[in-house]
C-alpha cells in the first residue's frame, strides 16, 4: 500500500493509473477503523483495479469540540488493517494540506430540507463540513466508484446530492454497503472504542429499540411505536436526540404508513458522553 500525505502526490500517482484505464474505488475515513470501513473495502477490492482510502479527523464537521478532541485515532493499527484489506492507496492529509485557505472559508452547500432534519437539527453545521471535506477529496481523487455505509444513512443522502450540486453525477457511482454489526447488534462504530464493556453491552439496546420499530410496524399513525421505541431507550438510561421514522428514500418524516412505502428507523442517543447513531430498514429492501 502507498501511503501520501500531499494531495499533489497523490493526484500525480492517481493520474498516472487513470491513463493505464484503471479504474477507481474510494472509501474516505475518519480512522479509527473497524470491520465496517473494512466491509467498504472489500466491497472496492471486487469492483475496482484500485481502491484508494484515506484518514482525516475532519475538524469542520464537528459542532461539539470536546467530540474532536475526544475522536480516537489508531493510525498504526490502521494501517495495518488497510494493508490487510489490500487496500492499494492511502491518503493521510494534514489539516493545512485539506484546508490550505484555512478552515474559518464561508462555505455553504445548498442541502435543502436534508439539512433540517435528524443529523442535520441536531448538529447545526455538521453537514455543511461533511460536503466541504467530501467535495475537497472528490477532487484530489476522482474516483468511479464512492464507497459509503448505511450506518450513517442521511449522510449517505447528503452525499448523494453534494455529487449532484458539485456536477459529479456523471462521474462517480455511489455504492452504499450494509451496516456492519457486532454479534449483539451494536453497529460498529469508531466512536464504539469510547465505550466500556458494559456500555458497548447496554448500547445493543439502540439495535433492539429499531427493531421493536421493525417488528411492530402496522398502516396508519406511527407515534406509538415512535414512542415505544423512545421508551425502551429511556428506560436504559440513554438520552435521546431522536428517534424518527422516515421515508427509505427521501428521508422525509413519516407520520403515517400505507402499508406500501419503503421505511427507515433512525436514532441518536448518547450513552453517558458518547453520541451514537443507527438505523434500520423497517420494510422492504
Ligand atoms: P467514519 O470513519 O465514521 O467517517 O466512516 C467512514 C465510512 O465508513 C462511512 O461511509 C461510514 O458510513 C462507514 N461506516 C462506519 N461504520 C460502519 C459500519 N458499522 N458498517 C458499514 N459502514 C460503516
């Protein structure tokens, strides 16, 4: 695996390959990596002649500093993870090389309704340093293929519209890979490492609620298995930022079921100082 730091190298290499007719796969990372980001590999090693990835703490897309700061970051044992995936190229930028303007650049990507909901309300700004860094590495790498986990599904929509405002819809082909689980249903998660064994045990608990969501879902009003679900997570002591069922493929808020239209559950809880999100189909695929 090669391994840049300057986002110059790595465009040179990158053409380079491009003009052989490589074609690329990308998994962008924040690190701290688990076999989830390493499903997102795999899932490129199939489909590309070179899977590119890369580590950067993103400092725009946090709200809460203390989050930063509080980020776990394993590049060693990363590496060495990334290495046994046969991942082909890793790019490990310094702030300054991502953000040679600086990070305090006014910027605004026009993410519409995506941005006021869940993820979007909950952490004012998030989104907005989500698209600046995603748009920032679509273009040093350009790749065919934008590998993201379904774990963090409004994300996997916001992306999916900033390749569209950015003019990449052409370009890359988004491929969205199932959430990857521990064996008591805890999605995986970098933030995970933050968790004590008992906590990772209670945590399960997120998986549960979504799927008491799943189990009871029935036409009509769906407050009352909002509220089941919410309540399962009460009373384990989690603090709840949401819990919200949506339309699978606009994400808007749904109050009701026709029995037809394809659902996601999706919640945000914290468990003592850790913030936890997961989601779950209810129907359909
Ligand atoms: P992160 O390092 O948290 O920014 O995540 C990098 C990529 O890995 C994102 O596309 C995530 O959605 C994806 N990812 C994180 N956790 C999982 C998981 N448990 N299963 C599948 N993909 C994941």
């Amino acid at each position: 695996m090669l391994l840049f730091k300057k986002a110059k190298d790595l465009g040179i290499h990158l053409e380079l390959q491009r003009k052989k007719g490589e074609k690329f796969g990308f998994v962008p990372t924040m690190g701290a990596l688990h076999k989830g980001h390493i499903s997102l590999i795999n899932n490129s090693k199939k489909l590309d002649d070179l899977s590119v990835s890369s580590i950067f703490v993103n400092p725009v897309q946090f709200n809460d500093p203390a989050d930063f700061e509080k980020y776990p970051v394993t590049l060693e044992k990363d590496i060495a993870l990334l290495e046994a995936a046969g991942c082909d190229v890793l790019f490990v930028p310094s702030v300054s090389e991502m953000y040679p303007n600086g990070t305090n650049i006014k910027f605004h990507y026009d993410l519409g309704y995506l941005e006021t909901i869940m993820e979007g309300q909950y952490r004012p700004g998030h989104f907005q340093g989500v698209c600046k860094v995603v748009h920032r590495l679509l273009e040093i790498v350009k790749p065919d293929n934008l590998y993201l986990g379904q774990k963090d599904y409004q994300q996997c929509m916001v992306i999916k519209k900033l390749i569209e405002l950015i003019g990449m819809k052409e370009l890359i082909h988004l491929n969205i890979s199932p959430t990857v689980r521990d064996a008591g249903g805890l999605a995986m998660s970098s933030r995970n490492m933050r968790l004590d064994e008992n906590e990772r045990i209670k945590a399960r608990a997120i998986y549960q609620a979504l799927q008491a969501i799943k189990d009871q879902l029935q036409k009509g009003e769906l407050a009352t298995i909002k509220n089941l679900a919410v309540n399962i997570l009460v009373e384990k002591g989690f603090k709840v930022d949401y819990v919200e069922i949506a339309g699978a493929g606009n994400l808007q808020i749904a109050e009701k079921w026709d029995g037809k239209q394809n659902l996601v559950a999706l919640a945000a809880v914290y468990l003592n100082k850790v913030r936890l999100i997961d989601n779950i189909l209810v129907n359909g695929n």
